[in-house]
C-alpha cells in the first residue's frame, strides 16, 4: 500500500474529527483480524482462508485515505487518469475530419444527481435523486450504512475502507454529488492528499450540518475540482457552484429532461420511477438516421420473395414500432445494438485495424456526427483502400446484413425467441481472487438485465468479442431521497450488506436491485431495530494491539 506522494504521516493533514474518525475505523479492522488470525471467525472468509495470515499487514488511516483517493482519481476519464495511456495518439487520416467523440473515454466512476424543489413534489418539501454508476463486482463497492453520531444519525452510501456516508443525509439535510467532464487539455493525474484529506473533511461537516445552506457552505469550501454538490433541506434546494455547469447534453440528460418535463408533480416513488427508466435517447435518435432509406425507401437489393428479406422487413418493422425501451426480453434492442456495433466496424476498421476498442464498442456520439455529417463527417464512411466512394447508407445497410448474419448463427432465424438479456447479462464477479476460476465463478452472480449504458439505469458494454453487450460495470448504487417524514428516504444496491460468500446477506439485495425495488431507510433508529434480522454489536477493547505484520517484532 506504499505511495511515495503521501506524507510519512498520512493523518497529518486531516481535521482531528477525521484523523479519530480513520484511527478508530483502523482499531476495529485489526481488532477483527485479530480474532480471526486466532481462529475465532474460522479464518473469516474464502480470501482469508487462502491468503498467508502473516501476509496481512495491520488497517492504517492511510489505507482509508488512499481508497478515498482512487475513488476521486476514478471520476476523471481513462485519458485524464495518471499512467493511461489515451487513444487520441492514434493517428487520424488526412482526408477525415477529426470528431472529438471518436476518442472519449469514461470514467470509473460517474456521479449523478437531480433536485425537485417543493413547488414540484407531492409532500411540498423538496425530492433528491442520486445515482452512482461504476463497477459491478463482488463485494459491492457500497454499502448502506446508519451511523450514529454525538451530533445525529447520518444513512446513506458508505466505501468500505471509508467511515464516512459519501451520498445520504442526516435528520436535517440531504445530499449528494454530481462529476463533471474533465476537459482534453487538463493534465492527466489523480486526487492529491489535500483533495482527498479536504473531501472527507466536507463529509465529516456535512454528517454535522443543520440545513442545506451550512452543507453548500462547506462545501464552497472543500468541493474537489470537477465535481458539484446537491443539497436539500425541507424547504431548500441549493448547489455549488451556484449556477450550473455549461456543458454538452448527453443522452442521459436529454432523457432526464424529457422525464422532468414529463410530469408536473414528483412523489418520491415518481422519481424512481425516473431512476429506473430504460428507454434509450440513443435509440430513438440514431434508428431514424440509419433505418430512414431503409424504411421508406425499397432497397436497391431487394430480392423478392427470399427468406432474407422477408426476415429483413420483419425486423425493420419491428424497430420502426419500437419505443426504444431496452427491455431484457425484447429483441429490438438486440437486433439495434447489434446492428449499430457492426456499423461502427465498417467505419472504422479501415482506418483503425489495430486499434480494436475504437470500433469494438458503440460509440452512439460519433455515429451521430458521422449520420447527421456534421462538418463533413459524413466522409468516415468511405472505405479508404477501396476504389468507389461508399456512402453511409451503403454502410447503414450492409451493416444491417452483417448484424442479421451475426444474429442467426447464434440464435436462430425466428426473432421472437430473441430477447436482449441473453446478450446483455450481468457478470458480477467475485474479485478478492483476480484470476477467474472455479471458486470465482461459483461466487460469482449472473442474470439478463435491462437497460444500456446511456439509459437512466445505465449499464455498460464490454470488449469482448464473443460477448460484447456483457455487462460488468453500471449503475451500483442509488438514491431518492426526502426530509420529509410523509415522503421517506429510499435506497438500493446491487449486491448485499456482506462480502462473506457463506452469509445470507451476501447477495441479499441483488434481486430487489434487479427488480427496481428500493429499501425505506430511516434515521429514528427505533425502526431500524424493529425491523432488524438480528444485532451485531462492537464493543472497543481497553487496549488494542495492532497486528503485527511480517518481519516485526515486540
């Protein structure tokens, strides 16, 4: 865990709240290998069991803190992240104009947020929704958590490694963050020790804070570079930075507002209903470029009468009847992304052979500067070592041909057998071990999943080529939540409250997550017990040695 950019004393430059915070957090996690290294816990859990015990060294403060850096150094892009190495070195063809979309790339962690002020909500006290996307893996990377504090109670979404609620609220206040885009020319790095000391420092205050004014306040303060903050209270919604950012819509935003604009009055239930949409901007806006001299106009290779057209007519119709929605069983989004993934190949494979993750994964944004020819764009579709000059209709129908091919050797010609969740199947493995294996796959979860990565559910693609719609990273955490007592607080995570793959609650929360069904949580902690499976209570020692690691001595 060594890093040579932090000081000899990791605590240093924290808040004394912060520094006790991460001190007692530390005691706790050694004190629990303690009792497993005697053998008490039956070595804790499969890692344990297989790991050397005198492998382990003893939980530093400076181990919560470098986690709390990786997470704030995974909200700049792959291109922005230090020791990346970024796709935009390869070299663009003099004949073709430069599309900046061809060469983004995406975080590991994207933050989302939106407000409701009360004008708009059904209990006449403002609504926040918060949603986290990032990977999908076993243990989760969030937990829900109440902790009780002299000050209150505070719930919300905990980092293992990290004391502190990241997105939640506490009697008084809610909040949550939203993550900016990083430009090209900002110098690619992670979060320093000042930023990282500086957010938890924000998080310990907010835990404290009485109304969403004090939360704005602090965090005018301590908010990380590229980041804004959300705040509610039962009467307020506040930001900072005051005025949102300028930034290009994406097709997520286009779709939250269109849901926004939607309805005039929000219950909490409503927002989530927002939350867990699955009807893709994308779809309804690169279907009508590509299918347009398809659907109304007879294709110059129509054969009459052959079971390929007749498959090739079903399916248009098919997609010109659909809303967009990607459903798991349906198989428009199948045939759609499919269609789309093998479009992208026929523009860019010429140009880049090598450079397989510029065309192995959608990328919808310069598909629609390329459909639309913004500024020329238009040329992307010609073959480069071919004689005649294609077209993007020629590439919008031969590529069709190509995703029907690939669709009917895998599952047949009838489409109604199709459906979207054979493809797009959730992978979450088991990562304590790296290399998968028996023991991974065993741990590890599966099931068809809705959604795609620009819905409000997001899910992503991957690069593999015999599965390239498996989805290992999305949206794994999410929030709606109110001060209101009428209105509530709800909350879900894809996987359990356990990292321990014999506990019930290892996995207790995946089926819910799937299903969209989100968890009440309250800060009276009366009802927290009253509805609780059972106690689990921690009490500080007189005295806590710190395990020795290897090659130390009394």
């Amino acid at each position: 865990m060594a890093d040579a950019s932090w000081p000899s004393d990791e605590t240093l430059s924290v808040a004394p709240a912060v520094s006790d915070a991460l001190a007692s957090y530390a005691a706790g996690v050694n004190a629990w290998l303690e009792l497993v290294s005697e053998g008490g816990r039956g070595r804790g859990s499969p890692e344990l069991l297989i790991a050397d015990e005198r492998s382990i060294d003893a939980w530093t403060p400076g181990d919560s803190l470098r986690i709390a850096r990786s997470f704030l150094s995974g909200l700049r892009p792959g291109s922005a992240r230090k020791g990346m190495p970024s796709i935009s070195s390869a070299i663009i063809p003099a004949d073709r104009p430069r599309v900046l979309e061809l060469f983004a790339t995406d975080p590991q962690q994207r933050l989302n947020a939106w407000a409701m002020d009360g004008e708009r909500t059904a209990t006449g006290t403002p609504i926040l929704a918060a949603d986290i996307s990032g990977s999908l893996s076993l243990p989760s990377e969030w937990y829900l958590a109440d902790l009780q504090f002299s000050t209150g109670p505070v719930i919300g979404a905990t980092m293992p490694g990290v004391p502190f609620v990241i997105v939640g609220r506490n009697v008084r206040v809610a909040w949550a963050f939203r993550s900016l885009p990083v430009p090209d020319e900002e110098a690619p790095g992670g979060a320093s020790p000042m930023q990282t000391a500086g957010f938890l420092t924000m998080l310990e205050l907010f835990a404290r804070s009485a109304d969403a004014t004090d939360v704005i306040g602090v965090a005018e303060e301590m908010l990380p570079k590229r980041m804004e903050a959300l705040a509610i209270d039962r009467e307020t919604v506040a930001r900072w930075p005051k005025e949102e950012a300028v930034r290009a819509l994406s097709f997520r935003d286009i779709r939250l507002a269109e849901l926004e604009a939607r309805q005039s009055i929000f219950s909490t239930e409503g927002a989530i209903g927002v939350q867990r949409d699955t009807v893709s901007t994308v779809a309804r806006t690169l279907l009508p470029l590509m299918a347009k001299e398809l659907w109304f106009v007879q294709s110059r290779d129509n054969i009459e009468g052959t079971d390929a057209d007749d498959l090739r007519r079903e399916l248009l119709d098919r997609l010109a009847s659909w809303n967009g929605d990607m459903d798991r069983y349906s198989p428009e989004p199948l045939l759609f992304w499919t269609w789309v993934r093998a479009l992208q190949q026929r523009i860019l494979k010429d140009e880049f052979p090598a450079a397989q993750q510029l065309w192995s994964r959608p990328n919808p944004d310069f598909l629609y500067a390329v459909l639309s020819d913004r500024r020329g764009s238009a040329i992307w579709c010609d073959i480069r070592p071919s004689s005649p000059r294609e077209t993007c209709e020629e590439q919008v129908r031969v590529a069709l041909d190509d995703a029907l091919g690939w669709l009917v050797d895998r599952y047949g010609r009838d489409p109604s057998t199709w459906s979207w969740g054979e493809e797009h199947n959730l992978d979450m493995q088991w990562l304590p071990i790296s290399s998968r294996g028996l023991l991974t796959d065993l741990l590890s979860l599966q099931a068809p999943i809705s959604g795609d990565p620009f819905t409000q559910f997001s899910t992503s693609f991957g690069f593999e080529e015999d599965g390239p719609f498996l989805v290992n990273a999305g949206s794994n955490f999410q929030a709606v939540m109110s001060i209101s007592e009428e209105a509530g607080s709800y909350y879900i995570a894809p996987a359990g409250q356990s990292g321990h793959p014999l506990s019930r609650f290892y996995d207790n929360l995946f089926l819910s997550w799937i299903q969209g069904e989100y968890l009440a949580m309250s800060t009276d902690l009366s009802l927290a017990r009253g509805g609780a499976s059972g106690f689990s209570r921690l009490t500080p020692a007189t005295s806590v040695s710190p395990r020795m690691s290897e090659g130390q001595s009394e």
